[in-house]
C-alpha cells in the first residue's frame, strides 16, 4: 500500500537560487504512507528488529522572509516502523502552531535565524522573533515524540506511531516563559527521565530541567551564565548533567547596541558546568577547557571521581552574522557547513570532581560529526560511537564511521558517489548482548536515482554493507538528527 495523505502547495520561487533550497535541499509537500509489500526492497528486514526510526529535517514551504538559512524550514518528520520483517514508512511535517498560521495565512510570516530583525510577530527562539519550525532534534519519551528546533522552542508533541499532532504537556507551560525547550535533550532509558536546557538573549540565560518518566516536570531551575550563550547540546551521565558556556557567542559590545555578530572569542575559555540531575545552580562545579565549540557530543559517563565527556570541537567555528545580509551571506552560510574550515574531530574531556583540574585529548584526525551511541548506553560507560563522515559539498554526508574507543580503531562505510545519508540510529536486535548487537538505519537520497532510501546496515560489521534498502516513495531533502524507538518504549517509559 502506498497512500497520498496530503500535499501542503510548496511556493518557494523557481527563481531563488539560495543554494540551501536546490539539489539535496528541495523541499517537498507530499505526505505519504507506504508499507514494504508495496516498496521495493532489496534484501531482507531482519525479523529481531523492532521498534521506530524516526528523522527529522527542515522543509521551506513558502518564500521566507529574507535570506533562508537550511536552519528555518518547517520540521518533517521520516519514519519507518519496523516489525517481524516487515516495515511502514511515513512522513508528515510538523504541525506547529507557526506552520498552521502560515498555511492559513498562504505565506511566511517569520523571518529565519539570520534576519529576526524582520520579524513583526511575537515568535520563538533565543532572540523570541523566530517560527517556532520544530524541525532539528526530534525524541520519544513517555511514548511520545517531541520535536524541537536548535534555538529553543515548544515541546512539540507526535504519536510515535502515525506522526498525528498531540496536545502539550502541562510541563511546557512552565518552561514556555523562559523559551521552551533546547534540541539535544537526553533521555535516560533507565529511569525515564528526559533532562534538557534552553537558553535566551534575557536573564537568566539558560535555564536546566528534569521532565519524569510520566511526562511531568521534576526539577526546573534557572542557570547564572556570565551573558548570552548560544549553546547547542547537553552532557547526561548516571548523576549529572554537562552544560555547555563556550566562547562562540554574540560580541556583547555590538549585542547592546542591537547588533548581533556571532565571534569566536579564541581566547576565552570554554566552561563546562557539572551539576547533580537534580541540582540547582549553587550545586554547580565549573570546569574551564581549552577555547572550542562544540555541536553535538557523541556520549558522557563516570569513571570514579571522573567525569568523562567525548564528542566533536571544532576550534574554528563558522556562522553567518545575524542581522542585515549582505551579498557574502550564502557564501558565509556555507562556510558553516565546509568541513575544511570548521574540522569538527572526536575529542575528550575527562573533569575531575576531586581536583576541579580538566584533561583533553583528541580521538580522532579525520572529519566526523552527528556522532550517536545506542540509546541503552546514554549515560554510561560504552565503547562504540557512529559518526557521519562529511563529503564535500554543504550537509553531504558520504558515510558512517565507527569508532571502537577501546581498542581505538574504526571502522567505515561509505554510501558511494552522489549519495548522502542522514544521522544514523543503533537499533538494538531482540534479546542483544552486546553494545552493537543489532542494526544501524539510515536514510540515504541518492541525487543520481532521483530517490531514497531507508538502508540497514549490521552495526558490528558495517564494512558488509546493507543488510537490506528500501526504496521510499519520493525523494527526501536533506535531514537533521534523528531517533530510534525501542518497541517496548513506543507506548511509554519502561519503568
């Protein structure tokens, strides 16, 4: 069966050539849902892999209001919901409050994350100017999945099963005053709980909570941080919480005038927070690290009086200003996504809690991001991590690395010329014994096929290749960061 639920009319003009809107980034506005005894598939589903991956990206459904950064689409989200050897693969947007306005309205009617100063309408994100877009992280708890944009926004609420929008939970309105939710929220699949940040241009700048494994907020408190940050992702182990305070911030000379100019202050340090789950901000034990910043981390954990953090720095970050464009912006904005310039590469950090003193290292020479460890290891010790490889042009990514931190060696799987494929997620296999007994999936667009695909891959061996693709029904754009959803958290946290 392959059904047509929807088609949301897409009216970005054929004249705008922002780079970031062609090829790999086309939007779409088919809505679909497909089962696998309709698809095509190559291989075969394995029967012990159960459960839903979920992928988030940004779709541009109108002409945005000043220049469009690949950070403004509406979110969309792509599932595949796998059982006993079989699979269905849906994808809708997300129906934000903002999306809806914009669909009535037949036009945008915020502004992206470069330009907020265009802005006439009460929105979201750091600057409180931006469409709450819900198109960045995307991850269940409480069987639910909340979607989020990278700037704070809404816990956006989704049936895991059939991506229909549901109503808030009580717990946002509490934290909707102080600007909702941050993407990169962690979920401890031990206890249930969800532990997350946001973070604003207004005091106090970034606020820490914990939501329960029955979806009601436990713990909410604000932060002190020196001035506005612009942070991206948060540390979890057994005990604690990671918040990031790193030197790539606005200049907060040309931030009182109302200017706002993004500056790597490479003399600043980078400050990492450690406080206990449930702490408030007296609790904090602050770390200073060498200048950097950091988009995603790989995973944390406690080693005795350690606490160790690994995941990708880059210390030549690269963003656009924020504020009126130029000529130079797409070139600037695609700066942000040349690895050559940025150079994100696995690193650690190990804080001792006794000491306060940091030690550092580097993992890895080659260029790696979104880099993902299975859910069941969130938090603790672990030994593997799976990185995409970046290619060449901007959010290409070309292929899988993973890296055996015990015995520091990797392996690698490349999708092969003129394809690129999405975060990928470690789906443990029924009854697995092992950290990478199961599967790693994958979306992968293949630009030279005109088409997609969901591709599986054994995650103890990915050098062998797909165990098994199917091909979707369209061809997607580019995506963000993704999910897996064991079958047994579908309906709700174990505990």
């Amino acid at each position: 069966m392959i059904t047509l639920e929807n088609e949301i009319k897409i009216t970005v003009r054929e004249d705008n050539d922002n780079p970031l809107l062609r090829d790999h980034f086309t939007p779409i506005g088919k809505e679909y849902t497909a089962t696998t005894d309709s698809l095509e598939v190559i291989g075969e589903i394995p029967k012990d892999l159960n459960g839903i991956y979920v992928r988030n990206g940004h779709v541009q459904v109108h002409e945005p209001i000043g220049v469009y950064h690949a950070f403004d689409g509406d979110g969309m989200l792509h599932a595949v919901h796998f059982e006993e050897g079989k699979a269905t693969y849906r994808n809708r947007f997300v129906r934000t409050t903002g999306f809806l306005a914009e669909q009535a309205a037949g036009k945008s009617l915020w502004p992206g994350i470069l330009e907020p100063h265009l802005g006439t309408r009460r929105g979201w994100g750091s600057t409180g100017l931006m469409k709450d877009n819900a198109g960045t992280d995307v991850i269940c708890h409480a069987g639910k999945l909340i979607a989020t944009m990278s700037q704070c926004s809404e816990g956006n609420r989704i049936d895991p099963r059939t991506l229909e929008p549901l109503d808030p939970d009580l717990w946002n309105t509490t934290v909707a005053p102080h600007q909702g939710i941050c993407s990169h929220f962690k979920v401890d699949n031990d206890t249930g709980e969800l532990m997350f940040f946001n973070f604003s241009e207004r005091p106090p700048y970034m606020h820490y909570g914990v939501v329960g494994s029955d979806s009601t907020l436990k713990h909410y408190t604000p932060i002190e941080l020196p001035g506005v940050r612009w942070p991206h992702d948060l540390g979890v182990t057994k005990n604690y919480s990671i918040l990031h305070d790193l030197p790539f911030i606005f200049d907060p000379e040309l931030l009182a005038k109302g200017e706002r100019k993004v500056t790597f202050f490479d003399t600043m340090p980078a400050r990492f927070g450690i406080i206990p789950r449930h702490g408030t901000n007296d609790d904090i034990q602050w770390f200073e690290a060498s200048p950097c910043f950091i988009l995603h981390l790989s995973n944390c954990y406690e080693n005795g009086d350690d606490v160790v953090m690994e995941g990708c720095i880059t210390t030549s970050p690269q963003k656009p200003q924020v504020g009126k464009q130029t000529r130079e912006t797409i070139k600037n904005i695609t700066e942000n996504f040349d690895k050559s310039l940025t150079r994100y590469r696995m690193h650690r950090w190990t804080f001792n809690l006794k000491t306060g003193k940091t030690k550092e290292e580097y993992l890895d020479d080659e260029i790696t991001e979104f880099p993902v460890v299975s859910n069941e290891y969130v938090g603790k010790q672990y030994r593997y991590s799976y990185n995409a490889i970046l290619g060449d042009r901007p959010w290409w990514i070309s292929g899988v690395k993973k890296y055996d931190l015990l015995t520091n060696s990797f392996q690698r799987y490349e999708f092969g010329e003129g394809r690129t494929g999405s975060e990928c997620q470690i789906a443990l296999r029924d009854g697995a014994v092992d950290e990478d007994d199961g599967y790693l999936i994958t979306l992968v667009t293949d630009m030279n096929a005109d088409r997609s695909e969901c591709v599986i891959l054994d995650a103890k061996d990915i050098t062998r290749g797909p165990i098994a693709t199917i091909v979707l029904p369209l061809r997607i754009p580019n995506g963000a960061h993704a999910c897996w959803v064991e079958a047994d958290r579908i309906d709700g946290e174990r505990v």
